[in-house]
C-alpha cells in the first residue's frame, strides 16, 4: 500500500511542479530543450495484476509483473500562440508477450501483449544546457492490453480478452548530447481512469479479475538530435 501512495505522489507531484515552474517566469514560459530528438528506445513497464496472478496457478512460476517494452518516439520544442516553449514528446510502445504456462496440467497457457502511445505536449526543461536535457511534464498514454487464453486439449476454446486504457501519466527524461548523438532515460507513472474491465470476445468466456493500468515505466534510449537551437 505504501508503495501505490508513493507512486500516486509522484503522479501529482511532478504535474504541480511542471505548472508552478512555468507560472513563477514572469518573463514568459521557456520550457523547451532547443533539441529535436528521434530515439529508438527500450524498457520495461510494470504489469502487476495481483488478482488475476492469484486465480491462475503457475505452481514455481512467478507470476505477471513486467512486460518488456520497446518502440520509437520523437520529441521537439513547440510554441503556443503566446510564444510560450515547451517540449513535447510522442512515443509508440509495443508490450512484447509475456507467456505463462499452467504449471499442473500444461492444459493452457496465458499470453498478454498489447500496444501504447503516449502523448505529453507541456514539458519543461529545467537545466538549461546544450549537453544536458532534464525534462518534467504531464501527458496520456492510450493503449490496448490483450490476453489470450489457449487451452491444448480444446483448441476451439481459444480465449482473446481485451483492456483498453486511457491513462494520464507524469513522466521525467533525462537525456546526455553530444554531436548529433543523445543518451537517455524515461521515468514514467500512469493512472488509468478507464472501467479496467477485461471485454471478452463472446458471452461465453469466463470473466476475468479487473485490472486498472496504474503502474511505473522505465525506458532507455538512442536517439539522432535532428536539429539544434543552442
């Protein structure tokens, strides 16, 4: 429990500093990093549905708590109608699949995988260095989880269920440039609002644990700095 409550924290914590950073410059909001940054990027995303990991049995097995996530983002300077600057980030993830085998029987097996993208236009900036990029800011990722069951003695019983999710998130890069090259990281937290339902492809599959997608993301990334302002 203290664990999710730090996590929250961190969700409201890092959306107030964003804003109370830009309202304190009197002069105008200059958020963006003045860097123009295409990465390919990897990492993990934490996936930890304590109730449906209690119903399945995976006898020594561990049960699901990370999914391995790789994809491609891109992050620029923009500037509102008030000349305001700030950075904004877009990134596309896909989840690899995560396999579990009933360990008992090997009658079935789960698999989950899905996809996100992530959306985060107000980032600021907060050191202002030509080699070093720290950037906080708010967004949303959107994305779909999706569980198969397979069950090997009865091949027609194949189950698909799916998760939507839309999640408002806080998130913290940490980027290192030199020349045309940046080195960095990603720390996210999402707080996802939607139902957290698992819909079912027909009415004749077993309903499954809700899961909310209310967890921590780390990513590390290469990317080619495509311009440069500073």
């Amino acid at each position: 429990m203290q664990k999710e409550i730090t996590m929250k924290h961190f969700f409201f914590a890092g959306i107030l500093f964003t804003v109370v950073s830009c309202a304190v410059n009197a002069q105008g909001i200059q958020g963006g990093s003045g860097h123009t940054v295409y990465t390919l990027e990897v990492g993990y995303t934490n996936f930890r549905p304590w109730k449906l990991n209690d119903r399945v049995v995976f006898g020594n097995q561990d049960g699901f708590y990370q999914l391995v996530t790789v994809g491609l983002s891109g992050s620029t300077h923009t500037l509102n109608q008030d000349d305001d600057e700030f950075d904004a980030a877009l990134a596309f993830h896909l989840f690899q699949p995560a396999y579990k085998v009933e360990a008992w029987t090997d009658s079935s097996s789960l698999t989950v995988r899905g996809w996100e993208l992530m959306t985060s236009i107000f980032g600021y900036d907060v050191i202002k260095n030509e080699h070093i990029d720290l950037i906080l800011a708010p967004g949303i990722f959107w994305g779909n989880l999706k569980l198969k069951e397979q069950q090997y003695s009865e091949p027609d019983r194949d189950m698909l269920y799916k998760n939507p999710f839309v999640a408002p998130m806080a998130r913290v890069d940490l980027r290192f440039n030199f020349w045309r090259i940046s080195v960095g990281g990603r720390f996210s937290y999402r707080y996802d609002i939607t139902k957290g339902n698992w819909k079912r492809r027909n009415d004749g599959m077993e309903p499954l644990p809700g899961y909310k997608f209310r967890e921590a993301q780390f990513m590390v990334y290469l990317g080619w700095i495509l311009t440069s302002e500073r």
